[in-house]
C-alpha cells in the first residue's frame, strides 16, 4: 500500500526524535519511506506491505 503526502511551507531536515521512531515503525514492518524536499513543500511517501495492514 502506498500514501503521498505534501505540505507546504516550511519543513524541518533535522532528523528528531518523532523523525527516527517513524522510520524505525516503518522499515520494522518491512515499509519505506521517500521524502522530497521541494521550493513548495514537503513531499512523503509511505509504502507498506498488504501483509502488514492484515495483522
């Protein structure tokens, strides 16, 4: 299963604590995570296995 998400206006690059657990939840389930910085915005895509979603 995949999600985009963008937001706009300002967005941090620091990697913080909500950051890390994120990515850590996410590849714990097998998932992915891509984030875009553009000039508008934020841009995320989760990707994360049907098997997970099934539990």
């Amino acid at each position: 299963m995949d999600r985009e998400r963008r937001l706009r206006g300002r967005c941090s690059r620091d990697h913080r604590f909500g950051t890390k657990l994120v990515e850590i939840t996410i590849e714990g389930i097998g998932g992915e995570i891509e984030r875009d910085w553009r000039p508008e915005g934020l841009s995320v895509r989760i990707s994360l296995p049907l098997k997970s979603m099934r539990s």
